[in-house]
RNA sequence: GUGAGCUUAGCUCAGUUGGUUAGAGUGCCAGGUUGUGGCCCUGGAGGUCGUGGGUUCGAUUCCCAUAGCUCACCCCA
C-alpha cells in the first residue's frame, strides 16, 4: 500500500504556511490586547471527559470521537473540540482561586471522524477562547466583540453575527414539555431523525433541514419566546451591549448549537457564500458546565473558529495576505577558499538576523546565481580567488543587476545595518 | 452511515475506436566555451497509466471489485 496522508487529514506545506502563521499571530495578539492568556491542553484526554462535557447524546460522541485504549487500558479519546480539555484544566489547577474572570485562549486541532467535504475535514484547526467565571451579558459582548474585531483586522467584510438565547435549565424544561406537545401530534409525519431526537433532545427538531419537517417547524414554539425573566434580562443586556459597541447582528431563533453544554447566549459568525459549510465560528455560554465536570458552579462563556473554514472565506472574499519578506543575500562562491570564507559570513550575518544563504550543493557559478534568483534574495556577492586575494567582493543589487566592489571586511557589517534600517522603515 | 463524479510524470492535463519504446506544458537538474540570475535555445532525470481480479492472442483503454480523492446529505468548526 502507497503511504499517504490519512484521510481527512492534510499537510500544510511551506508554500501556504504564512497564511496559518498570519491569522493565528493576529489573532494571539488580539486575546492579548483583550486580556486573554494562551493555553494549551493535551491532545487526547479521558474518553469520559468528552462524554460528559460534550455530552452524550451528541453526534459528536455518539458517532464522531476518535476513542481508542491505551497499553494501560484507559479509554482515552482525541479532543474533539477544545472546551472540555480547557474546563477540565480550569477546575483540576484550581484557576477558581485566581482573580476571577479568568480569560483563556488556544490555537489547536481537533479530530472527529465524519466523511470529508468542503470545510470539513478529520483533523482540523480551531482558534477558541473561554472566559470562566463571569455570568453578565457584558462578557458575552466582549467575547463576541474579540471575533467581530478579529474579522475586522483581517478584512472580512461579509461576515454575519446570529445570536439566540436558549434559555436556562429553569426556563428549559417547561419550555421542552411545550415543544413536544406541540410535535407529538406531529410525530407520524416528521421523519425518523425527527421522531429520533423528540424524546433525547426535542430542541435539535427545530434545526431539521427536511423539507417535509420545515414547515411544522415554522409554527414550533420558540425558546426565545419563552424565556424566564432572568434569561430574557440577560439576552436584552446582549443586544444592548452589542449595539453600544455598533456591532451588527441579526436574532435567529433556529440556532441550537449541537453540543449539550449550551445555556442561554449562543451565537455564530457566517459566511454569507461560503454554502454548507458556513460557519465560520460558533460559540455560547455555558453556565452549567463546570460543576457538570465536577468543578464548582461557575458560569462560563467561549467559542471555537474554524481556522480551515476562516481561510477560505479570506479567499472567497478576496482577501490576500502578503508573502513573508524575501532573503536578504546569497553568497556565491568559487573554489573551496570562497566557500570557506562564505560559511564563516553566513554564519555571522545570521547572528544579526540577516537572512543569509551559500551554496551547499557544489553548484557552478550560474547554477549559484538561478538559485538565488529563484528564491528572490534581494543581493548577492560573489567570491573567488581573485576577489580574496584582493579582499573585495561583487556586490549584486539582483533587483537592478547593479554591480559594485565591496571591501570583504566591512560588507558583513554594512549589510548588517542596511538590514536594520530597512525594518526600522517597514515598521 | 447514504449518494454522485473523478483517479495517466512533482504539479496541471492530453491520449490510446484494445496493438511495439505512453505524450505536452510547467517544475526539477545540467549545458548554450573564460567567473553572473530573469528572456530564449538544447539535453537529462522522472510514470508498474490508483490497486486487485476478469474478458482477450494482447488491457493504460472494456467489465467487476476495492482504495483514495472531490462534492453532497446528516451534523458541525
């Protein structure tokens, strides 16, 4: 069998590198900016952990978890996600006893096994962030407030914010009893996914796509029509705090939002083209989570983004983003006295930063010079017997062709400082 | 789990109505007389035509199976 990269998985190559490394750098320094601090969880974690964070009746342990035993024989699973490993670190260091919101965020993967697609894959990547501890709407709006800002600086322009609330445990139940007594008599005609979710999670009915379910679902009650006084002070304390920053939303009251833990605000940023897979980002609050987990009770809030879905709304809306800054110098060299000489160069323009290259295949002077116009370095020097024993060098402006003379023992500091001021410049 | 389309060189693709050594472009490597890139020219390396089986004198081509890829459903990031 040909070895090749598992399905669903895929290998980001140097060619596209510094689009990963441009969105997460812009967004780690925006948690910065917003007071959140970098974690990072394990890979895998116990199978239980997901079982009972994510919760049991979702797709996703239900059918998508990459689970397997270890050699100790612990059932252990990769992270299908990243709130549960986050809350799990939360209670297990204690961050309870540290002041309080505490303000996390994560660059990871996660895995779940479903058949591949557009925006889907098996081994995918996440940009998340989880702020624990604080129960007001004011950290919903700030947490929402770190993604609009984010789509902002990277020059998203047609990128739309749902929100809904989906009510507390509280104001649940009587709300699930309404719903079913709305689709009970209903049940012989929805269809057997329907039938399926009306007794382990009725509210997932409502996000049916069946043509056939539709159009009872239009008359469905709402959660966010039934509401408990707190939820509904809550939701109204979102919107207003939204619109006092001016940040745009529109109110679906079909978002569910697949994962148990959820507790009144959920939301989702989403691609106006980007088809069935949508959404970019999605995210809530989950208030009864922690304690779920066997922590204290402590309220909590956060979402995910989907690194691989965010890239290609940049390419749908057109969004490029720059190549990193070609190398600076490419000594070329001529008998083994040059190469010699030109190690012990690179090597001290390195040290200063300067990005440096020799040759290290034994290549003609031509090959040399291909070479280092096909990885646009910006100069080039050429050395020989001649030029060491008149300790000067060619120095090549590969942009002009412009040649000159260069004294060999100054140009390593010449170049040093022309290096300097060009990023002082760009800066 | 279900359905559709696709699979020939590193990449993008031709092609063979079944018949000797399977092609192009691009990329890679090397040359185009002394020590200089881009344009141009020449040459070279690189393919068990996804894999297994069947039909046939003969299969990369036809048939079946299987894997992978892509897309869609479900669900989600």
């Amino acid at each position: 069998m040909k070895i090749q990269a598992p399905k669903g998985t895929r290998d980001i190559l140097p060619s596209e590198i510094h689009r990963w490394q441009y969105v997460s750098n812009v967004f780690a320094g925006l948690c910065d900016c917003f007071g959140y601090k970098e974690i990072r969880i394990p890979v895998f974690e116990h199978t239980e952990l997901f079982q009972r964070g994510v919760g049991d009746t979702t797709d996703i342990v239900q059918k998508e978890m990459y689970t397997f035993d270890d050699k100790g024989g612990r059932s252990v699973t990769l992270r299908p996600e990243g709130t549960a490993g986050v809350v799990r670190s939360y209670i297990e260091n204690g961050m309870y006893s540290l002041p309080q919101p505490i303000k996390l965020y994560y660059d990871i993967t996660a895995y779940r096994y479903e058949n591949v697609q557009k925006g889907r894959y098996r081994e995918f990547h996440q940009f998340g962030v989880e702020a624990l501890g604080a129960a007001g709407p004011e950290i919903d709006v700030e947490i929402i407030s770190i993604l609009y800002m984010f789509f902002e600086k990277l020059g998203l322009k047609q990128t739309g914010l749902n929100i809904n609330s989906i009510g507390c445990p509280a104001c649940r139940k009587p709300y699930l009893e309404k719903l079913k007594e709305y689709f009970r008599p209903l049940l012989n005609t929805l269809c057997a996914d329907c039938n399926n979710r009306f007794e382990k999670n009725p509210l997932r009915i409502i996000d049916c796509k069946n043509e056939g379910c539709k159009r009872f679902i239009e008359g469905a009650p709402l959660q966010l029509d039934n509401l408990c006084d707190e939820c509904r002070i809550h939701f109204a304390g979102l919107k207003a705090g939204l619109e006092n920053l001016g940040i745009n939303y529109k109110i679906d009251s079909k978002i569910v939002r697949g994962l148990d833990y959820y507790t009144r605000t959920v939301f989702e940023f989403v691609s106006e083209k980007g088809g069935s897979q949508g959404t970019i980002c999605g995210g809530g609050r989950y208030d009864g989570l922690v304690e779920m987990c066997g922590g204290p009770s402590v309220p909590g809030i956060g979402f995910a983004l989907g690194v691989e879905r965010l890239l290609m709304e940049l390419d749908i809306q057109g969004v490029t983003i720059e190549e990193p800054q070609a190398p600076d110098i490419y000594i070329a060299t001529l008998g083994q006295k040059a190469v010699d000489l030109a190690m012990d160069m690179v090597y001290k323009l390195r040290g200063c930063g300067v990005k440096a290259e020799t040759d290290l295949m034994g290549r003609s002077l031509k090959a040399q010079m291909k070479y280092a116009d096909k990885k646009r370095f910006s100069y080039t020097i050429v050395i020989g017997d001649d030029e060491i024993e008149a300790g000067k060098g060619v120095l090549k402006d590969m942009r002009t062709g412009d040649q000159k003379d260069v004294s060999l023992d100054s140009v390593v500091d010449r170049l040093k400082n022309q290096v300097k001021e060009r990023d002082a410049a760009a800066r």
